[in-house]
C-alpha cells in the first residue's frame, strides 16, 4: 500500500498565484500582519526564481499554481494534494491541473536547477 501524504501551504499558494511578484500589496492580509511573509521573504533571488518557474508553467499551459499542484500530484508517493484557497474560483481554477500532470524530462530538470 503506498503512503498518502497531503500537502498544504497557503503562503506558497499566495506566492504561486502571482500576487506577490512585485511586492506586498497594501490590501493583503500579509501588511497588516506580517508574521508568515514579508517584503523580506520576497528578496530578488526568490522573487526571480519564481518568475522562471512561472515561464514554465506558461509553457505549459497553466498557472504557476497548477504547474505546482501537478509537479506535486505527478510523484508516485503523493496520493493526495490539499489546495488552499479563500475563495471557489480559486479551487475551481487550481483543479484544471489535473489536465496535465506530465512532465517531460527537461522540464522536470529545469525545475530542479531552479528550486535546488
């Protein structure tokens, strides 16, 4: 029997919608807050690692946010994949990527070069 595992983070559903690639807007939850994610944790390096990744799901097809949750859901071990949203059409957007969950090699390689 293999194991499921569920795999949430609203911060990196924040991230993978976009909404952060050009700062903290001023009517996020995260301004007022602060304690999951700053203008700190937005520094170059991941702000450009997260636009390379969004090329590729572009490429591909689909939002950063899908692309993710089908690199997710396309490993054998994961059997389940929690998406986090605050409103339905998130959800019923993030669903689409159940239309593509393939990757081919070289995009799985250029993900990794970015991530690791």
């Amino acid at each position: 029997m293999k194991k499921g595992l569920i795999i949430f983070s609203p911060l990196a559903q924040g991230l993978l919608t976009g909404r952060y690639l050009n700062g903290i807007p001023s009517d996020s939850r995260v301004r007022t807050d602060g304690r999951f994610l700053n203008e700190k944790s937005l520094s170059e390096d991941v702000l450009n690692k997260v636009k390379m990744l969004d090329a590729i799901a572009r490429q591909r097809g689909q939002t950063l946010a899908q692309m993710a949750l089908s690199w997710i859901y396309c490993k054998e071990e994961i059997t389940s994949v929690l998406i986090g949203a605050s409103k339905p059409e998130q959800i019923l957007e993030n669903i689409k990527m159940i239309k593509n969950t393939k990757f081919d090699k070289s995009e799985l390689d250029k993900i990794d070069e970015i991530v690791l």
